[in-house]
C-alpha cells in the first residue's frame, strides 16, 4: 500500500517495516517511481539518501530496536540526495538517479 502511494505521489517519503525489511523492498520497488532502501544502520539509512536519492526506507523489525529505528529515521530525514558523499561528485550522482529513472521509463512504458 505504501509503494502504490508513494508511486503517485512520489514527493512522498514511506518507511515499511518487515521481518527483514527485503521482502517489504522488493515488493514497494515494483511501483513507479518507488526507490526503497534496505537500511540496517545509521549510516546506510542517511547513504540511501545522500547517494540514491530512495523516497522510501525499509527496515527489519527482526534486526533493528525501535531506538535504532528511530535515529535511522532521524538520519534519514536530515540527509540531502548528494550532500556528504565523498566518494562521488554531486554530478556523478545525479547521472546515476538520471540513468534509473530512463530505465524506469523504458519498463513502464513497454
């Protein structure tokens, strides 16, 4: 439900919550315009950001404490898509947001 949501109005953000937080991914990733990261940290939760740009966070209620869940959350609201990534230029990152998105074109329209 969260997926098909974000899907249309993908200036949304969405966090979904399973076992591992993988099939709660893969199944909200099959909607357009749907980026869902697996996060099991800290970092991971502000890097789905900063690097891919993802509108939704998935994360494992069997791996994470609502106390880490919680500053996960805060890291990831506080990230920006290509800000405090230094292994990547801020371009670099766009061009590869901008390549998911064409491939995304390209399966939805097939």
């Amino acid at each position: 439900k969260v997926g098909a949501i974000i899907s249309e109005h993908p200036e949304y953000i969405g966090f979904v919550f399973c076992g591992t937080g993988m099939g709660v991914s893969i199944s909200a990733n099959k909607h357009k315009n749907v980026y869902c990261g697996v996060c099991e940290s800290v970092t991971t939760a502000r890097f789905c950001k900063v690097i891919n740009n993802c509108n939704m966070l998935a994360m494992g209620e069997l791996l994470i404490t609502p106390f880490k869940a919680n500053m996960m959350v805060d890291a990831y609201l506080s990230a920006t898509f290509t800000q405090g990534f230094s292994e990547a230029t801020p371009d670099d990152l766009q061009c590869g947001l901008q390549t998911m998105k064409e491939v995304e074109k390209r399966i939805y329209t097939d």
